[in-house]
C-alpha cells in the first residue's frame, strides 16, 4: 500500500510534467525553444524533465519578438504550471498522497 501511494503521487507529477512540456511545444511555432531540466527519476513512474524557465528565457531573449512582456508571461507561467498545472485539485492530490505515505510510515515505525 505504501509504494501504491507513492507511485500514485509521483504518475500525477510525471503526468502533469508531460502536459507542460506539451503546452511549451506551441512556442516553438513561434520561434521560441523551450530549456528542460536535467530527467527527474521517480520509479517505477518513466522519468520526466520540468521545464527550466531562467535557462529557456535565456535561450530565446535575442529571438525576435522576444521582450520583458513574454520574459514575464514565460517565468509566470512555467512558476504557476510547475507548481499546480493550473489544477489545485492535481496538485493536492500529489500532496495528500505524498502526506498520508510519510503518515503511514512515521506510524509503522513508532
């Protein structure tokens, strides 16, 4: 049950990276490359990069186009997608899940 609850909460973050990585891919019809972070290894769940804002907003700041406005838009972004997906509930779940496991732990081992 133990390892239930963790690979449960790690599937939803290895699910929740994959879709910002999938959000990110429509910049690059606009010219702009996305900079991932090194692969974020959690088994038995497939390992999964976030995206690294500060590295791609340096990537990307001489592409045309590219000014404070989308350096703003693109940390706020990838901070708020990281972070929840723009799904409370999501990211929740990846606490409470996290949170019930270390319970369960601390409690099995007094």
């Amino acid at each position: 049950m133990l390892a239930t609850l963790k690979t449960h909460a790690d599937a939803r973050r290895y699910d929740q990276a994959e879709k910002i990585a999938t959000d990110f891919k429509e910049l690059a019809t606009k010219g702009y490359t996305a900079a991932y972070t090194d692969p974020i290894e959690r088994p038995p769940v497939p390992d999964y990069r976030k995206i690294d804002a500060d590295q791609t907003i340096s990537d990307n700041e001489d592409a045309a186009g590219f000014n404070e406005g989308m350096e703003q838009w693109m940390r706020k972004y990838v901070a708020v997608s990281n972070a929840a997906r723009q799904s409370p509930s999501h990211i929740q779940v990846i606490y409470k899940a996290d949170d019930v496991h270390k319970h369960i732990v601390e409690a099995c081992s007094a």
